[in-house]
C-alpha cells in the first residue's frame, strides 16, 4: 500500500545548486498537514531551473519508505 504526501518547495538558485552538485544531499520539508519530510535531494534535481524550485509537490512512497514517485502538481 503507498501513500502520498504534498508539499510546497521553495528554493533559491544558490541552494538548488547545491542539490544538483551533490553538496546538499537530503531534502527537508514540511508537508501540508505538518509532517516533517526528508528525502534524497536527487530526486529534485529534475526541477531545477534557473530560477531555482518553485512549486507544490507530491511525494508517493510504499510501505517501507520507498520513494515511488515524485511530481510537481501541474506535471504530466
């Protein structure tokens, strides 16, 4: 059985850089219903942009705490 959880992400240029370089390995997050989140920070690599990452995201993993998936809300 997965669950889901949302989140809002936020991050400047300079911090988003440092997920892409490896120098920053996990992510930190508060889900939208409080929970404290943490995750590898490869897998926001992919939504890396110029500016940053922007968005409100949704993280499914199993019943091991195995990341599944992870999307940007408004993603294909």
């Amino acid at each position: 059985m997965s669950k889901a959880l949302t989140f809002k992400l936020n991050v400047n240029r300079e911090e988003a850089m440092r997920y892409y370089r490896g120098e920053a390995s996990t992510v930190i997050v508060r889900t939208d219903d409080g929970k404290a989140l943490q995750f590898p920070a490869s897998h926001v690599r992919r939504f890396i942009t110029q500016h940053g990452i922007h968005g409100h995201f949704r993280i499914v993993f199993d019943q091991n705490n195995k990341l599944l998936s992870l999307t940007r809300n408004g993603d294909a």
